[in-house]
C-alpha cells in the first residue's frame, strides 16, 4: 500500500510559532539578514569573524544554519509596472517605463535571477518525549489514567515550559548575531507553515489557509 506524502515528513505539529518534531523534539526558526563581507575593510571583516566565532564558542547547544536559493518570480513586478505603464500620461515617462518593462524582461530571460534566505534552526529535545498513535506528540509524557481535561491541560504546560526554554536559547542567537550586525525574526505559524509547503511543494505558489 502507498504512504501519503504526510509520512515522511517529519512534522507532526506547529503550535505557537514551535515546530514540535515526530519523536517529541522542538524547533524554532530566525530569519537572518545577510552582511556584504566582501565590501566590508579588512579590519571590519577581522572583526566580524572574531564576533562569529566568539558566537558560535558562547553556544552549550548545536544550531543549523539553511540557505534557501530560488528563482526569483518577476512576474508579479512586470505587472505593477504594467499598470503603472498604462495609468501614465507623460508620453516621455511612458516610452521610459516600456523601455525599462523590456530591460527587465530581457535580463530575467538571459539570467537566472535568483533570491537567498538565510535561516538559522534552533532544536530542543526535552528531557522526556516520545510518541504514539492516536494521542499526539506529547500525550505519552503524561499518565493514560488521567481525565482528557486533565491530560490535555497538563500537556500544554509541559509545552509552554519547553516553549520557555526553547526562547531562551533563541534569545542567546538573536543577541550573539546582533552583535556581529546580523538581524534575525522568529517565524511564527503562518510563515513557518508557507516555508515547509514552498519546500515541499515548490512549483505552486498559493499557499493554502490555515484551517482556524
């Protein structure tokens, strides 16, 4: 019998901004800025390299760092610049406007214009998880004699105090790369969801509501 694609995909949940993985692990994502090394003075990129290591020997805890490289849609820009195209009335704006449609049409054509994302994973594993069917991730951390209330109000406090510390080794990332100039934004829900269906799916581009 075939598996439904569900099966090898490692995710079992996303709540609350947290990626809770089959097995009982978590995973929260940043969204990081990327620096012009090359473009930095040679004291500048000494300095940098001295504050990305001094990071990466502060952490008691392993991160991963994921580039995303894909074509770059240019179709939704041509359109604006269509509309504006036909909305102009300054006959010499409109032949400049044209020209610049068909410069860009040209160049995406020739090259493959492409976008980077930089994201940096951030795991936790509590000290206790495990996993089986029908009661959920985190349903096996707490007794089966338990009234369902109960259980299920005991699972979410287990869940916010790994939530807790999860954010607590987030905060060391985002601080230890704000100091090398590296901003960085959590992926809460709704972007953590459009990530994994673009990485899964990446040929379409709509991506599905979330069901409330």
């Amino acid at each position: 019998m075939a598996k439904s694609v569900q099966e090898f995909i490692p995710i079992e949940e996303i709540r609350d901004g947290v990626i809770i993985i089959k097995g009982g692990q978590l995973r929260s994502i940043l969204l990081a800025s990327s620096i012009n090394f090359d473009l930095k003075s040679a004291d500048e990129q000494t300095a940098i390299l001295q504050q990305y290591q001094a990071f990466l020997n502060s952490l008691d805890f392993q991160v991963q760092f994921f580039i995303q490289s894909r074509k770059l849609n240019i179709r939704p820009y041509l359109a604006i610049l269509e509309a504006r195209y036909k909305d102009q009335t300054n006959d010499l704006i409109k032949i400049q406007t044209r020209e610049y449609i068909e410069f860009i049409k040209s160049v995406t054509e020739q090259t493959n214009v492409m976008t980077k994302s930089f994201f940096i994973i951030i795991p936790f594993a509590p000290a206790v998880f495990g996993s089986k069917k029908g009661g959920g991730i985190l349903s096996s951390l707490f007794p089966s004699k338990k009234g369902s209330s109960q259980a299920a109000q005991d699972e979410m406090e287990k869940f916010e105090e790994n939530r807790s510390q999860m954010e607590q080794r987030k905060s060391i990332v985002v601080q230890g790369l704000a100091r090398i100039g590296i901003r960085t934004v959590s992926l809460g829900t709704e972007e953590l969801v459009e990530l994994f269906y673009k990485i899964f799916n990446p040929g379409d581009s709509k991506v599905p509501a979330l069901q409330k």
